[in-house]
C-alpha cells in the first residue's frame, strides 16, 4: 500500500513536466548495492535497491538545458542499518529495514556517458537512520555509462552518490531539537532498457 501511495506521489509530482510537454521514450529497470560512509552516531548501513524509471524529453527543460531528458523512478531497498543510536557501539544487531521511494531527476547526456540529479521522497517501515524519521529525503548524484547502445536492451553502469535525511521533519527532542542526522550514501547500480517509444 506505502509503495503504490509513493507511485501516486510521483505521478502527481511528475505533471508539472506533463504540462511542459513531457514525451517519454524509455523504461528501465536497475538494481544494486551501496554502503553509507560511517558515522560516529550510527555506524554504517548497506542498501540493495531495485527501481524502474521513466525518461522522457521535455521541450521546456531542452530549452533551458540542452541535451538533458527529465525522468521519475520508483525504488524499493532493503536496508541493513543498526538497530539503536549509537547501536553499532554497543553491539547491537542490525536491522532489516524496508524502505520505499520516488525520485525525479534531469539527466545530461554525452555519446555514451551521462550524468544525473534528482530528489525525492522516501518512506520506511522503521526509523532511517535508527532514532530519526521514516519520513526522508533522498537526493542523488550519479554517473554513468551505456554499453551495447546499439541494441534494443542497453545495459547502463552507474554510480550515484546519494544523501538521506528528514530535513529536519524528524521527531522533536526536548532541549535538543529535532534530529537530522542522515545517511551518506556510495552506490552502484547495473540496468537495462525495458521498452523504448520513438
């Protein structure tokens, strides 16, 4: 149910560029793995992802950013993260997190070579990190190559740099104030086109 809530969410977020003359004309599917940089606060989390995106051109952003197409994705990740503040200290167990999310990026690219930025929102069954909000933000990076670009199914090679955190819409803590620690994060990801429209 939180999943098809966050593909609402991404439609809804995406008609802006339907009102801007938003064409898609690709479906991929990517899958991978990254690890956060550690944290004094929180030790580390490891993150496998699956997602589907779509790419389109949109005249308005081509006018302004030549080159770059517009897209939205859908992710599910599987997120190992300790259980407590300052958790992995102590020897607390990880946890198994199920996290779900959209993101809306531009991305420029180069022949074979591109580059992407992009945001979302992203929702989790359990605190991300530990002692937070499930509520996040999740802002990325990435670079990446296409090979076999000639064939129908290219498959694409990535790396993102991705950050996660609540923008401080995390539980308030008296004489504190509200946590917004979040996670750094080193990904790669493996894809293929699905589909292509001309």
């Amino acid at each position: 149910m939180r999943f098809l809530t966050i593909t609402i969410l991404a439609a809804s977020l995406c008609s802006p560029a339907a009102a801007f003359d938003f064409r898609p004309h690709e479906l991929n599917i990517d899958a991978g793995g990254g690890r956060s940089l550690t944290s004094a606060a929180h030790g580390q989390a490891r993150f496998r992802t699956i997602q589907l995106e779509l790419v389109g051109h949109s005249n308005w952003i081509a006018h302004w950013i030549p080159k770059t197409d517009a897209g939205v994705s859908i992710a599910y990740s599987d997120i190992r993260q300790p259980r407590s503040w300052f958790g992995h200290q102590f020897g607390d167990p990880d946890d198994s997190v199920r996290g779900e999310w959209a993101y809306l990026f531009l991305r420029r690219g180069w022949r074979n070579v591109y580059a992407e930025l992009g945001t979302g929102p992203m929702w989790s069954n359990r605190r991300v990190p530990a002692a937070t909000a499930r509520f996040n933000f999740h802002s990325q990076l990435g670079i990446g190559v296409r090979l076999l670009n000639a064939t129908a199914h290219p498959m694409y090679v990535e790396y993102r740099f991705s950050h996660i955190s609540n923008l401080v819409f995390g539980p308030h803590n008296p004489g504190s104030g509200k946590r917004n620690p979040g996670w750094d994060m080193n990904t790669i990801l493996l894809g293929t086109r699905l589909r292509i429209w001309k």
